[in-house]
C-alpha cells in the first residue's frame, strides 16, 4: 500500500494536487460509471481519488468503488469517512476526520471512538484532519449539525484551523460543501493559509477552472473536485479544471 501521508508530503513540495472526490453512494454511482470517471480524470492529470459521501454509504459500496478505481488507475485511495458502520481496508488511507465546527459532538469525537476500535484492527493508515464547514456547507452542513462559518468571517476559519493544528491534525480542510453555489471565498483560504503549516484542503462547489484557479493562488495545497467531475462529459473541460487546479 502507498504512504498516503508522505504521497502527499512530495507533491505539495511540487504544487497544488488536485483530488477526484467519489460518492460511492450505490444510489449515486455504478462500479461501471466509478471506472469511467476514474480512468478520465486519470487521464486529466487528477493526483488521487477521495471516496465517500454524507448518506447512503456501505462498507460494501466503499469497497466496491475503491477496488474499481484503484484497479483502473492505480492511484491512491482515501477513504473520506461517511458513516461509522461503512469501513473499508482496502483503501490506501482514511481521513480521520473531526468537523471541528460541528455543534454535536457526535461528529468532532464521540463516533470515532466507535469506529476507532475497528480502524486500529484493521490496520487503515489514519491522516488526522480537521474539517471546517463554511457557508452554504450544503449536506454536510445539515447531517454535521454545522455551526456554519460566515462566508466574511475569515478570522473564525483561521481560529479553527490554527486550533486544528495546535491539537496536532496533519490537514486542515475547508469545505464549502458539495454542490455548493460558491466555492470557499479566496480572502478566507489566503487567511487560513498564512496562519497553518500543515496542507490546506478546499473543496465544494468549485467547477470552473477560474475557480480552481482561484484556491490554487489564495494557497490551497489540495483541490477537490467533486460534482463537477461526476457530471462533466466534456473532457476539454474537465482537463482544463484539473490543469488550473494544479497551475500547469
Ligand atoms: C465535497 O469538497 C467536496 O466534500 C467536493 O465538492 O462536489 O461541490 O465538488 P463538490
């Protein structure tokens, strides 16, 4: 299995990596289709594939689309965690993952120490991870019982991902949420940024290789793409996006 963390580490010192985000929700996405998009944003340029999704996922599911696309493409697969009942090992790495601006506590703590147990048995790479939900916040918003962070209110973001990183968390992610109108605002990811020295993830909402553009120069160190790439048919544009994700 790949060394996700250090994977990571080498790329960033190179650039923006730009990651394909997967919904393995069998309601959302066939084996079938995971392998198309897999093998196209493969061929985009995309640096590794995240799968996971607020509802409807199994361990099943996860494991299925996992196999798939790593078989298709041989990149490396991170579990983004859906549901303490839906684990898998056969994905390279799992974000461990606290939604620090959750107001139930559910979602910053108390389901890990549920799933914990069965993630050490089972021997998954764990990459700690804060996760910071910002306005619309979308699904994950709602199922997270977010205290969403204001769209203006840079300084909130960056209070919690400094926190994150005092805590000891190896990445700090900002989520607009998925499908979101609007991605992160640029201000807040240059504020959040100039404040952390882990990566800085940021996703939701980005489908426009202005937008890419957009997080790579306000500092993002990781782009995730996720409802763009599931929907785009257009692979000029979907190439265009990755490319301006990663400034190449
Ligand atoms: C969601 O940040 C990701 O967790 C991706 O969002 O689906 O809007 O690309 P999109």
């Amino acid at each position: 299995m790949i060394d996700v963390k250090e994977y990571i580490k080498e790329k960033i010192k190179n650039g923006t990596m730009h990651l394909t985000l997967l919904d393995p929700d069998p309601a959302k996405l066939t084996v079938e289709n995971a392998k198309v998009i897999a093998r196209k944003l493969k061929d985009a340029g995309t640096d590794a594939f995240l799968i996971g999704g607020s509802t409807g996922v199994t361990t099943e599911s996860l494991n299925a689309i996992t196999v798939a696309v790593r078989e298709e493409t041989g990149l490396p697969t991170i579990y983004f965690p859906s549901d303490v009942h839906a684990i898998s090992d056969e994905v390279d790495a799992m974000l461990f993952m606290s939604i620090v601006n959750s107001s139930d506590p559910k979602y910053i703590t108390h389901y890990h120490a549920k799933a914990a147990p069965y993630v050490k048995m089972l021997g998954i790479q764990t990459i700690p991870m804060a996760y910071i939900v910002v306005e619309p916040g979308m699904t994950v918003g709602r199922v997270a019982k977010a205290k969403l962070i204001p769209r203006d209110d840079v300084e909130q973001a960056a209070g919690f991902a400094i926190a994150a990183e005092l805590l000891g968390m190896k990445l700090v992610y900002l989520e607009a949420g998925s499908g979101a109108d609007k991605p992160v605002p640029p201000e807040m990811i240059k504020t959040v940024k100039m404040n952390i020295d882990v990566p800085l993830i940021v996703g939701g909402g980005i489908r426009t290789p202005e937008a890419a553009a957009a997080a790579r120069e306000a500092g993002a160190d990781i782009i995730v793409t996720g409802t763009f790439v599931e929907q785009c048919s257009d692979e000029s544009l979907l190439t265009a996006v990755v490319k301006a994700a990663k400034g190449i």
